[in-house]
C-alpha cells in the first residue's frame, strides 16, 4: 500500500536546464506524508466498518462517527491536493 500511496503523492517538475532544455524530474513525496496518509486510511476503514456494525447492531446512525469519516477524508483530500499543487 505504501508503494500506491508514494506513486499517487510523486510530484511531476519542469526543470528548464542549460541551452534551453527542458526536462521533467519526478519529486518523491515526504516519508511522513506516506505514513499520514497510510494511517489515514487504514483509520477511514476501522471508522467505516465502526460505522456499519453500529447501524447494524443500534439500528440508528451515529452523527459522531459519521463527523470523524468526513474529517478523515477531508484530511486525505488536503494531502493529495496539496501534495499535487
């Protein structure tokens, strides 16, 4: 999985080089931004399958967790964006 995420995260720049060339160099991303976003996914499934057994169990739908998914996928929203800007 940290393979996906590092290939996903790996920034494409221009670089202009001498006589005007110009060539891309690919910018590998940070190793924390790789172990972020890994524990950020791995907490979006144990908050989604919290989720479900909650419906599943209470036969009603938690608010509460239903915040802490949008504000996971907010944040792993920001990385990719980010990272790609």
């Amino acid at each position: 999985m940290r393979d996906f995420v590092k290939k996903a995260l790996t920034r494409t720049v221009t670089v202009k080089g001498s006589r005007g060339r110009s060539r891309q160099v690919e910018v590998p991303p940070n190793q924390r931004l790789i172990y972020g976003v890994c524990f950020a996914v791995a907490a979006l499934i144990c908050l989604t399958i919290l989720e479900a057994t909650y419906i599943l169990v209470v036969r009603s739908f938690s608010s509460e967790i239903f915040a802490a998914i949008t504000l996971v996928v907010g944040t792993l929203l920001g990385a990719f964006f980010g990272q790609k800007a």
